[in-house]
C-alpha cells in the first residue's frame, strides 16, 4: 500500500504519515517538533521496518520511529544520533542483513 513520509512546510517542523485508503488519503502526525526538518528515510533497520527523520536545528536529532501492529506509525521514537544535524542520509545494506547508517551534518 502506498505511504507517504512528508516534512512540511519545507525544511517545517511537521513530519506526516500519509497512507492511501478508499476515498483518499490518510494522514497521521507523527511529530510537529522538528527544528528545520531536513531528512526522511524509511526501509528496513535492524530486521525490522523503520523510519528515520533528522533535524538541523535545537537539539540536531536523528529519529527513529517504527510502525505500530495495526499499520499506522509509533509516536515514541528513538532518538539515534543527537548534535549531529543530518543533512543527508544513506542506509548502507551489509552482508550480515544489518545497515550501516551514513549522514552528513552540522
């Protein structure tokens, strides 16, 4: 099913959950406390599926959020990396099914 993971307003303080449903889309907010929301990635992490959302601004976050049993998006994040303020991201898959978590930040 298709999902979407949007940060608004550009480089805004809102990362959404869209999920597409009969009669239109759904949205869920996952957070509205991002400082200059900047990355979003989502794919598997660590074996299972996971979100992963920066900001360049306060505390510089790297977030990670997973889904919920019932399909939506678990409030309670885990923050990965803190003072960092990625600006961009590459989840690099390695031989042993884990991935090697590239950013480039402040």
């Amino acid at each position: 099913m298709p999902e979407i993971f949007p940060i608004s307003p550009f480089h805004g303080n809102v990362l959404s959950f869209f999920r597409e449903a009969i009669g239109g889309w759904q949205r869920q907010i996952l957070a509205d406390d991002l400082a200059l929301g900047h990355i979003v990635w989502a794919g598997d992490f660590l074996g299972r599926p996971g979100l992963l959302a920066g900001s360049r601004r306060a505390r510089c976050e790297l977030r990670l959020y997973r889904p919920t049993p019932e399909g939506g998006v678990n409030l309670d994040y885990e923050i990965i990396a803190e003072g960092v303020g990625p600006s961009q991201l590459a989840a690099v898959p390695r031989g042993d099914d884990s991935l090697t978590i590239l950013h480039g930040g402040a």
